[in-house]
C-alpha cells in the first residue's frame, strides 16, 4: 500500500485508523487496537487542520519548534529533498492531526511518544540535515548494496552461507 505523505492521516477522513491503549476496547498484542469508521450519517469525520505536510512544516512545525540552528541542531531549507525528513515529518503531521482531538492529554502524548524522540533525530547532527545549513543544501548519498549471491537466502540447515571465519578455536565458523 503506497501512501501519500500531502494527504491528511487516515483517522480524520473516516477510514479505520489506530488509537490509544485505554481510549476504548481492549488492545491487541501491540497494544493498539483499529478504530471503527465512522458511520455515515451519524457524525462527519473532523477535518484535518492542514491537508499537506509542506503546510503542516511551515505553518505550525518551523513557527512552533524553534531551535538556535549549528551545533546541536541543524536544518535544510530544501527539506523536502530529504526523504528521511518527509517521512518524519509526516509521522508528526499525521500523529498530530490524530491527537490534538483527543481530550485531556492527547498533546502531552503527542509531545511524549512522537515530537520528543523524533526532534532530536530529525535535526540533531547527525540527522538527514547533517551535511546542510538553512541556506546550503547537500544532497544526501545513498548507502550502495550489493545483492546477495542467488543462493544465499535459499538454506534450509539454518547456517547463513559465506567464507569461513576462523572461530574462538581455531575452528571454522559461519559467518
């Protein structure tokens, strides 16, 4: 399923989506149950806030979390060109979207469980912004694989094949 980081989180357009532990029925082994939709005719599914993650980033995010930029954190200007950036911003966006309609404490969760590790992993130094400033922009480099031989994924003893590593014994050990 390919989903489209500019559209509004599932939740706010009546679809099925995933709500707390504790916010209705008994959760399932992860701890997170999927919300019933809501039933046409009887109540009209919240509008989202903002309807793209670019408006969401400039409009409440970079007006909002405020950083003095260099050393600990950094920023690009060109954010979007950053797909670990759009991909986590949009979490925070959709997560946001969800929670600021639950009562009581549904900021405080979202300030806990989302913004609080995400921040520091999005803008720390060594985040996707790492080699960029505000103004400069340097696009990021892919790590290369190189595929596994045809074979390798099909062994059915359990045993990864591969060149022998001398073991603790001087025995050889499977890598």
């Amino acid at each position: 399923m390919t989903t489209d980081p500019a559209a509004p989180p599932a939740a706010l357009s009546g679809d099925s989506a995933l709500v707390l532990p504790g916010d209705g029925p008994a959760a399932d082994d992860a701890g997170l149950i999927a919300a019933p939709p809501v039933p046409a005719g009887d109540s009209e599914a919240p509008e989202p806030v903002y309807t793209a993650v670019e408006d969401w980033v400039t409009d409440h995010f970079l007006r909002t979390f405020r950083r003095t930029l260099g050393g600990e954190y950094r920023w690009c200007g060109l954010w979007w060109r950053h797909d670990e950036a759009v991909s986590r911003l949009t979490a925070l966006w959709h997560a946001w979207e969800v929670l600021r309609l639950q009562p009581g404490t549904g900021i405080a969760i979202w300030y806990r469980d989302h913004l609080d590790h995400q921040l520091p992993v999005l803008m720390g130094a060594r985040g996707p912004f790492y080699q960029c400033t505000e103004t400069v922009h340097r696009e990021p480099r892919a790590a290369e694989a190189i595929p596994a031989p045809g074979d390798w994924w099909d062994n059915d003893a359990g045993e990864l094949p591969g060149p022998q590593l001398p073991g603790p014994a001087g025995n050889g050990s499977q890598r």
